[in-house]
C-alpha cells in the first residue's frame, strides 16, 4: 500500500509547533478584547500612540502574557456594539473585554434608556461568554446640560454596581480641556493625551488579570 506523499519539511515544522504547544509550562495568551469607539480607535493619531496600543506596551512591561485586541470602531454607538460582539466574542475568546461605548449616543441625543439597555446586553454576553468585564465611562460637553449629563453618567455608575464590574468613570480625566491634550474638535484627544487616557484605565483593569 502507499503512504500518502508527505513533506519532510513540513512536517519537520508541524512537529515543532506541537512540540512548543505541549510543553511544560508553555502558556497562550490570553485575550483582552476593547470594544469603543473613536477615542480607543485612536481618531486624528496614528494607531500605534494610542492608548490601546500602550496597553499591549505596559502588559509586556509588567510581564503579563496578555494580547490586546481592539475591535474598535470610530462612529459606533452602544446598538452598533451590541450587534458586533457576538462574532468578536465566537472569533476571539477574549478573557476580559473591555467596554467603552456610549459617546457617540450622547452625542446624538439618543435615549439613555435605549443606551442602557445595549450596554447591559453586552455585559450579559461577555460574561456569558466566560470573560470579565471593565467599563470605561465617559463625559458629555457641558452643553448637553446638567440634568442630561447626570443622567447619561449615571447609565455607567448604575450598570457598574448591577453586575459589580470596574468602572472607569470618566477615560478623559485628566485630558478633558487641557491645552495640547485635545484635537481642534475638541472631542479627540490627541497623541500626546493616549499615556493619561492608559493611567485612568490601568488601576481599574490591573486587578482583574492573572499573571
């Protein structure tokens, strides 16, 4: 009988790779998934300044075997997320997945109630899916008005205490109004504004991956 034809050196690489993969304390990644908008998307700067990108930076510094994955998308409000999420949770197995949607609704005027809802459906999924969740809150322009935007910081305060999730109450803290830390449209922070943006998210994601 005849062997079917085989590559000495392919096999040679498969036989490498297995042997990578079973051996002792050999470890994959795990995964860390951000699901935003424009300012994770790193809108106006080059994709490499921003925070995201520093976060795989900073785990790799703290030797945390960890691989950032940024599923975000410049534009997206909490419906487009939640629609989205599903095929990134099935594709990337995400150990922890961030959340920093909700900008773009209040931008928009659209009902919190509305917003609300979206995000805490994606909550449910990604823990459903087995993941721990950070929430990442953010601010509206004054104004908006004060009854508005204590509404709409109030959607995150409340859906962090309901599922008990860390909550970043305000990514922009810090950066918000600072000279040289926001782009001409005053609603994108600039490249120089990314290392703070990191510093507000690191103290409430730190705790919750493993070494």
């Amino acid at each position: 009988m005849r062997l079917p034809f085989t590559c000495p050196s392919i096999s040679l690489r498969l036989v490498f790779v297995l042997a990578l993969l079973l051996a002792p304390g050999a470890v994959l990644a795990r995964t860390i998934l951000v699901v935003g908008d424009s300012l994770s998307a790193s809108y106006g700067i080059d994709v490499e300044s921003g925070w995201v990108a520093r976060l795989q930076q900073r785990l790799e510094e703290h030797k945390l075997n960890y691989k950032v994955i940024n599923a975000s998308i410049s534009g997206d409000t909490t419906a487009n997320g939640r629609v989205r999420l599903p095929r990134a949770l099935a594709q990337h197995e995400p150990a922890v997945v961030v959340l920093e949607l909700g900008g773009n609704d209040g931008l928009r005027g659209l009902p919190l109630e509305e917003m609300k809802r979206n995000l805490a459906a994606m909550i449910e999924e990604s823990k459903k899916s087995g993941a721990e969740v950070v929430l990442i809150g953010i601010r509206l322009p004054p104004n908006y008005g004060p009854r508005y935007n204590e509404r709409f910081r109030a959607v995150y305060e409340d859906l962090a205490a309901r599922y008990r999730l860390p909550l970043v109450p305000f990514l922009l803290d810090g950066v918000y109004e600072q000279d040289g830390l926001m782009q001409p449209d005053g609603i994108h922070p600039t490249a120089a504004a990314q290392a703070r943006m990191l510093d507000n998210v690191w103290p409430k994601l730190r705790p919750v991956l493993k070494r």
